[in-house]
C-alpha cells in the first residue's frame, strides 16, 4: 500500500493557495516548498485507468473492482505532465519538499560561472 506519510504529517496547512497549475511553489500560508504531484491509479490486470481518490493518505481506486475485468488489485503511477484526459482519472497530492532549494541553485550557478572559461580557453 502506498502510503504518504509526508502528506499525512502536515495536517495543518492544506496549501490550499498553491494552485494546480505550478508544478512547484511556495505556499503563501505556511511558507513550505510544496510540489503538485498528479497521479492515477490502473487496473493491475488489464491496465485500463481507474480514478484514483486519497483515502486515508492513501492513494486508492474510487472503484473497488476494477470495471473492466472485475479484478481487485491496482498500480499507482505518477503523471509527469497533467493533461486534459488525465485530469479525470487523476488526483492531485501536495508533497512538501524538504531539500535546500535555494542551495541547488546557487551551486549550479557556481559551476557555471567556473567552466565558462575552459570553454573559451578549448
Ligand atoms: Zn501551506
Ligand atoms: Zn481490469
């Protein structure tokens, strides 16, 4: 079962502020990196999409029994980019995201700044 402890931990914001359509960003309640991530659930038999709802930090069919071929069990599967059919059969989970982003950042601006002159130089 795939349970998400992050999502459940942080009961007390909701983030309902960071909007579907940024795949990452700030809250403006709580101030925590918050990333949208899309996921649908599939039929583990026959694959076809089932439409995935949060059950208890879970992430679960809506359906019991797949309606396709009858069978119980299920695949999760994480959608890199949300589109318009998708969106159906997806949910939507708000995952805080604990790295230093900002320090990512700057070492790769770093490192740019400092092999820029081999370049020139080769
Ligand atoms: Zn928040
Ligand atoms: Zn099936």
């Amino acid at each position: 079962m795939f349970i998400l402890e992050l999502f459940k931990r942080n009961k007390e914001c909701k983030h309902t502020k960071v909007t579907p359509d940024k795949d990452i960003c700030y809250c403006p309640d709580c101030g925590e990196l918050i990333e949208n991530r899309w996921y649908i659930t599939r039929c583990a038999c026959c694959g076809i999409k089932l439409k995935a709802v949060i059950k208890n930090g879970n992430i679960v069919p809506d359906e019991h029994y797949c309606h396709n071929c009858g069978v119980h069990r299920f695949i999760i599967e994480q959608v890199d980019k949300i589109n318009f059919v998708d969106i159906n059969y997806a949910v939507l989970v708000k995952v805080p995201v604990k790295p230093h982003f900002d320090e990512v950042t700057q070492s790769w601006t770093e490192r740019h700044i400092y092999t820029a002159p081999k370049l020139i130089r080769g």
